[in-house]
C-alpha cells in the first residue's frame, strides 16, 4: 500500500510540475482510444451493411420443386405436381429448423389499368413470403390469412411494375385485370433491383396462392413452395428436415428416388461467408497495426542511482520487461500485443519521464 501511494504521489507532482507535457500526453492517449474506438465502430457497421445487403437477396431461403423423376438416367421435371398444400403446412409445423414456409404458384399474363398495361409475371403466395424473401411493402399493406382464406382478388405489385401501370405513384387502392378479372392494389413492395442472374425482381404482382390457382390458373395443385431456415448456418440441416418429411408423407422407400427437388441459395451464401470473412480479417488487421508508440527509447540508457524514488527503482528493474512489451521485434513470430496494454505502459512511462 505504502509503494502504491508513493508512485501515485511522485506521479501527480510530475504531472502538476509539467502541465503542458502531461496535458500532450493525456491528449494523445485520447486521439488514440478514439481512434481505435471509431474504426472499430466504422468497421463494425460497413460489416453488418454488407451481410444486410447479401442477406436480403435470400442466402438462408429453399426451394423446392415438385415433379422430379428419373429418365433414362437423368432427373427431369414432369410438370406433374406431387406437393400440396398439407405438405407445406407439415413443414411449417414439424420442421424446427424452418423458420417460414410460403406456397407460390407462378402465372403469367397482361396486366391492366385505367392508365396503361404491361405484361409480366403473377406469383401466387402465402403470408410468410415477405419474411422468406425479406422483401418490406413500401406502401399499403400485405395480404393476410383471411384473404387467402378466401381467394380474395387482392394484389402487391413490385415497383417496376406500379412505376409503369401508375406513374403517378397513386398505386394503392386502385383496381387492375389480370386476365380481365379485377383485383384490388393493396401495396408496393419496396425496390429489389436485379438478381443475381440480371432479373429485374421489381417486375412481378403478388397475389394470394389460392386466388392464382383457382381464378388464373384453375388448377388446385401448387407449383412449389419456398421455406426460409431460421439462419444461414441452418440452411443444410433445415434441408434434410425437410426432404426426410417429405420423403415420409409421400411414403418412398429407402433407395428410392425422391419426387421433388430442393435447391438452395448456396452461391449467395458462400458469397456471404466470403465476405463476413474478409470483413473480418481486415477490421483485425487495422486494430493491431494502429501505429503505437515505442517505449525503447524511454527506457533505453537510462542512469538510475540508489536515490531516485523507490517507483524509478521499480522501472529500471522492469526496464528489460518494459522494452519487450514496446518493441515488436522482442516478440514471438505472430504475436501482438494489443494496443490497450501498450497505452498504459506508455502512460506509466510519462510519469516516470516527467520526474527528470
């Protein structure tokens, strides 16, 4: 106790004897930890930027395709759908690495205004889809149960198509024909851009799947559905959940060929590890090279004599120490010393520096 009040007592009449030096040096040590702690928070945000833009794109989410079978050797599509609407809601249901499920049957057709037209193509969904898509409504509202339920006539454009059909930006509550039966604008979804293979995702309508399959396409067999893993670290037990279910509803036996395909967004995601990664290595890399300063030069020749302060003492005895903690070369291939514990010897030498 009686050392520890000695070296804070030195301490302090160093500091009151050499204001300018002592206010230079607390001035430094503050840029410094600001600096660490900015970059720090740059890089942590520029990170969680970019795995928010990779994720949006879908790098967690599954699709599964009915009507797969094997012909002379190769798997094909035999547009006969084998998966339905139980199907999905047994997934839904028993699949605990599925965090949502959505139905979609597809459909094409003229799509029409009081202001224009314009063709593209109809998804028929379920109330999940948004969240398997993380795809936000800008304006209005989506779907709910109760209108698939229902088979409502209700509809969410994407934003090409709102853009052309009402150039106003009027879209929402207005009334459109899709192969001349009307439905109901509810909502916009929000801008998407272009997909990974050059697809302008804005230029689709959503629709409930029950509304596309009995008043467009009038079939009651759905064409596939898309399930969203509760991570993206999930993504490959989520598919064997889901295709050992599958496998057990539709009763094939072992060696068995499966008839449905699952794929899954494997590119996005190893783009997304990618660059989680080398985010990373480089928000690393700038906390341990920050330039700090070398103590070799405080602490190197130094006189000390029997009648300094008993904390001179203490220094010229951790003076070997002190060195190997500032001088890179004193440590071990591929290994630093971070800069909060280089900051604090500093410190500590400034007092002692101050003393002369």
């Amino acid at each position: 106790m009686l050392k520890f009040l000695t070296i804070l007592r030195v301490g302090m009449k160093a500091i009151a004897r050499n204001k300018l030096r002592s206010t230079l040096t607390a001035l430094g040590i503050i840029i410094g930890v600001a600096c660490v702690i900015a970059m720090i928070a740059v890089g942590g945000g520029a990170q969680a930027a970019v795995q928010a833009q990779i994720n949006s794109l879908g790098s967690n989410f599954l699709m599964i395709f009915p009507g797969v079978a094997t012909q002379s050797g190769a798997r094909i599509f035999t547009g006969q759908s084998t998966i339905t609407e139980d199907d999905v809601a047994a997934v839904r249901t028993e699949c605990p690495a599925v965090a949502y499920v959505s139905p979609s049957v597809r459909s094409a057709g003229q799509i029409v205004s009081s202001n224009g037209n314009w063709g593209t193509a109809v998804q028929g969904v379920g109330v999940e889809w948004p969240f398997v898509r993380s795809w936000n409504v800008e304006k209005g509202s989506f779907f709910g149960d109760s209108e698939v339920r229902s088979a409502a006539k209700v509809a969410v454009l994407g934003a090409t198509v709102a853009n052309a059909l009402f150039p106003d930006g009027n879209a929402v509550d207005q009334m459109i024909r899709i192969k001349n039966i009307p439905f109901k604008v509810i909502g916009v979804l929000e801008t998407k851009g272009g997909s990974t293979m050059g697809q302008d995702q804005d230029d689709t309508v959503i629709a409930p799947y029950t509304s596309v399959m009995k008043l467009l396409k009038r079939t009651t067999k759905i064409d596939m559905f898309m399930a969203s893993a509760v991570s993206r670290d999930a993504v490959a037990e989520a598919q064997t959940q889901i295709e050992a279910l599958l496998r057990q509803r539709h009763r094939l036996q072992p060696g068995q060929d499966s008839d449905f395909m699952i794929r899954s967004q494997q590119e996005i995601a190893q783009t997304a590890d990618q660059t989680s990664r080398q985010m990373s290595a480089l928000h690393r890399a700038g906390c341990r090279d920050l330039p700090v300063p070398r103590l070799e030069a405080a602490v190197a020749d130094r006189a000390f004599s029997d009648r300094d302060p008993p904390c001179l003492r203490v220094l010229r005895r951790d003076r070997d120490l002190l060195r190997v903690l500032s001088c890179p070369e004193g440590l071990t291939p591929g290994s630093h010393r971070s800069p909060p514990l280089r900051v604090v010897v500093c410190c500590q030498l400034s007092v002692f520096e101050a003393q002369d």
